[in-house]
C-alpha cells in the first residue's frame, strides 16, 4: 500500500489512487472525507450520474467572462436586454438539474 504522500502525487498527476468512503446524510447531503474535500473549493460545481451502483462527479469549470464578451457581435454594443438575456442564459446553464 502506498502512503498518503505517494497518493497525492499520483492525483496531483492525474491517476487519483485516493480511495475514502463518503457518506449520504438524511438530507440527502454527501459528505465527502476531508483528504478528498481539500482538492476542491467550496464553491465548485459538479455534474452527477448514477451508472449502476457507482456514483459519478465531475467537476464543471464555467467559461470565462472574457470568453463569453468574446463572443459578443462587432460593432454596435449590446443593449441592456441582449446583456440581461446572456447573463439569464449563462445562470440557466450553471444551475444543477
């Protein structure tokens, strides 16, 4: 077996080796274990599915405000309501479920 210095390397390298048990609470809240929680920010979203027994998570990273203004048409400046409907579009696409 390998220490927790050796396993944290292999996930720093992209091989998470990291095997801990998670807990759903009667809330329906997974509580992952602390080794596992500290790779992540509290903020982060992730993507689930069930595929048989196993439990998928995979973190979504949201584009850059930078890429989005990116996007935007040349020319004449966007209007308040083509701004409000990007930004309406962009939460709709954040939000889980």
């Amino acid at each position: 077996m390998t220490n927790q210095t050796e396993e944290q390397d292999e996930y720093q390298n992209g091989e998470s080796k990291i095997v801990e048990i998670a807990e759903l609470s009667p809330q329906s809240t997974l509580k992952l274990p602390r080794e596992i929680a500290g790779h992540f920010r509290p903020s982060d979203r992730f993507v689930v599915w069930v595929d048989g027994d196993t439990l998928h998570l995979k973190r979504i990273t949201p584009p850059p405000v930078t890429d989005i203004v990116a996007e935007a048409p040349e020319g004449e400046p966007l209007s308040l309501e083509e701004i409000n409907a990007i930004v309406h579009e962009t939460r709709q696409q954040r939000r889980p479920g």
